[in-house]
C-alpha cells in the first residue's frame, strides 16, 4: 500500500511539472508577441512619419519610444528611374529592436515619392 502511495504521488509531481512547464512557455510566448506588436506599432508609426513629418534625405536616423529602439534607413530607390518632374522615388526601412536585445523584433520597409535625389 505505501509503494502504491509513492508511485501515485511520483505520478502527481510529474503531471504537475508538465503543467507547469506548459504555463512557463505560453507565458513566455505571450511575452515575445506582447514585444512584437508593440515593436510593430512602433515601426508603423515611424514609417509613417517619413516625408510627411521628417524629410526625405538619404541617411540614418534613430530613435527611442519607451523600451523600443528604432531605426530608419532612408535611400534614393533604384538607379533614378522613378524620378519624374513630381519627385524621384526614396525607399525608407524601419528596423526596431527592444533596448536590452541586439535582434530586430521586426522590420518594415516602403517607397516614398520625395525631392530628387
């Protein structure tokens, strides 16, 4: 009876463990999706920004929103075969990563219609 007693308990801790296991990892990937979509926001709202707030100019700019690092690379797109008498083509990418990580979390990137280059 008590052998009985031991292995029903040792069957208890281990299912318990894999539950416990299991939480750790959901909580763990609502976290990193958490991260993501508020690295994505913040991507969106930087893109946006370019040529209607920030001019279009080639070059790094960079930035700090709460605990998100971004960073947006602005270049003329292409050889000037999209330049016309309204403007030439400008391809802007924002990158952003969390402050304590070195990987972007997410990165988006969009032709814009600027001055010439």
């Amino acid at each position: 009876m008590f052998v009985e007693s031991i292995i029903a308990a040792a069957i208890v801790a281990m299912s318990l463990a894999a539950m416990f296991r299991s939480v750790a990892d959901s909580a763990n990937r609502n976290r990193m999706v958490e991260s993501r979509r508020a690295a994505v926001l913040v991507a969106q709202s930087e893109l946006a920004a370019f040529g209607t707030g920030t001019p279009l100019r080639p070059g790094q700019s960079t930035g700090l929103v709460g605990e998100m690092v971004w960073r947006a690379d602005v270049s003329p797109a292409g050889d000037g075969a999209g330049a016309s008498a309204v403007g030439g083509l400008w391809r802007v990418a924002v990158s952003v990563r969390s402050k304590t990580d070195y990987a972007d979390l997410v990165r988006l990137e969009t032709l814009r219609l600027g001055p010439q280059a």
